[in-house]
C-alpha cells in the first residue's frame, strides 16, 4: 500500500460518504444522476463478488463493505425514500446507461485477464467504472447548474481517479512485473474523461464565478 | 501469475 493509493481510496470514499450525507442532510438529490449512481453500484457489485471468498486485508474488506453500503443506499436514497426521490431530475437524467452496460460487458468477454466468471465481471466492471461518470456530467451540462453538491462529487472522483494513476505509476516502478494494462488503460481513458470538467472546475473557481459547462 | 491475477487493488 503506497500513500498514492491510500490517498485515493480516501478520496474516492469522501466523494461517496459526502454525496450520501448530503443527500441524507438536505434531502435532496438535486443535480446528482441517478443512472450514474445506479452503474457505481453496479461497478462495486461486479467488482467486489470475491469479498467473502478472497481475503485480502482487513483494510480491503471494509473499505469494500462500506462502498457498497454507501452506493447501494444512495440509489436507494434516490429511488425509494419518499422527499428525496421527488427532488430527482427525472426528465432531465436521460442518458440511456444500458448503452455503456452491454459494450463494457462484450468487452470484458474478449478481453479480460482469464475467462472466469470473477474474471470477466472484474474486467466489466473495470470498464464500467471508466464510463460510469458519463450520465452525470451530461446532466451537469444539461441543467448548467453545478451546485456545490455534484460539483464537489465530481471533483472528488477525479482526484481519487489521478492518485490511482500515481499510484500504478509508483508500483510500475517498485514491485517486479507489476502490469495490469486493463485496469491502467480503463483508468486512463475515465480520467480524461473528467478532464475538461477539471478545466471548467478549476477556471470557475479561479474567477469566482459560477461553474458553466459548454453546451 | 497468480499472484498478478489477485486484485489486490479496490
């Protein structure tokens, strides 16, 4: 465990845990796509289905209990709880995410790192989490308000998204063959994706003025 | 191999 990686697990489980208290405290789940949240939990689910069977750490263990908890009850927050579920932008929340769901999943078929089940659903998962930020940015752009809750998230998630990018930077450099190309090249092409908001993100806060994504 | 197969990352 490199301080890259553990910075970026915490990054990734503040942008999580704050979403999910936000949420929680405002009762409000303005600006936040629910597909985008719907395809996270789908990532973890996919990911995470050797947590009883393959113990790694203790660390490992929990970290991967509470990001299930965490975005599994986010949907759920989105979905059932009866003041949230109202402040959804439903009309507005349209990216049709069964679009990236069946790719990533024929691409994790041909190209994974063993054709097992656990291997496949890993590779899928991996390619999923690359294209899971794609709904909420569209509505991001869409509705053009950025309020502090999606942009925070958003910002998070793409921090932790660069760490991971140090952080296989310094294994590369410090363990012996460590290659991982699906998950190196998944990473790369998630955190372009976050790029031009990072641009637009940090442009905004410079000039204090608020966050506006081109059309 | 098996060791580089053990995602060990989250």
């Amino acid at each position: 465990m490199n301080l890259f990686r553990l910075a970026g697990d915490m990054t990734h489980l503040v942008s999580v845990v704050v979403l999910l208290l936000k949420i929680h405290t405002i009762k409000s789940c303005a600006g936040v796509s629910l597909k985008t949240q719907e395809l996270y939990a789908l990532v973890f689910a996919a990911r995470y289905l050797d947590l009883f069977v393959h113990f790694v750490s203790l660390y490992n263990t929990v970290m991967k209990l509470v990001f299930l908890a965490s975005s599994f009850s986010i949907v759920w927050y989105m979905r059932k709880h009866k003041i949230v579920r109202r402040t959804y932008d439903r009309e507005h929340d349209t990216f049709r995410h069964h679009f990236i769901v069946l790719p990533c999943l024929v691409l994790a078929l041909l190209i994974n790192e063993r054709f097992t089940f656990r291997e496949v659903m890993w590779a899928f998962s991996i390619y999923l989490e690359a294209v899971a930020i794609l709904p909420q940015l569209v509505l991001l752009q869409r509705t053009r308000n950025i309020d502090n809750l999606t942009g925070q998230y958003v910002f998070f998630l793409g921090a932790y998204r660069v760490l991971y990018i140090l952080n296989w930077i310094y294994r590369y450099f410090t363990e012996p063959h460590f290659v991982h190309w699906i998950s190196w090249i998944a990473g790369i092409v998630q955190t372009v994706l976050y790029a031009d908001f990072f641009y637009y993100y940090i442009i905004s806060w410079k000039n204090n003025v608020k966050l506006e994504l081109p059309a | 191999k098996s060791e580089a197969l053990e995602h060990d990352e989250l």
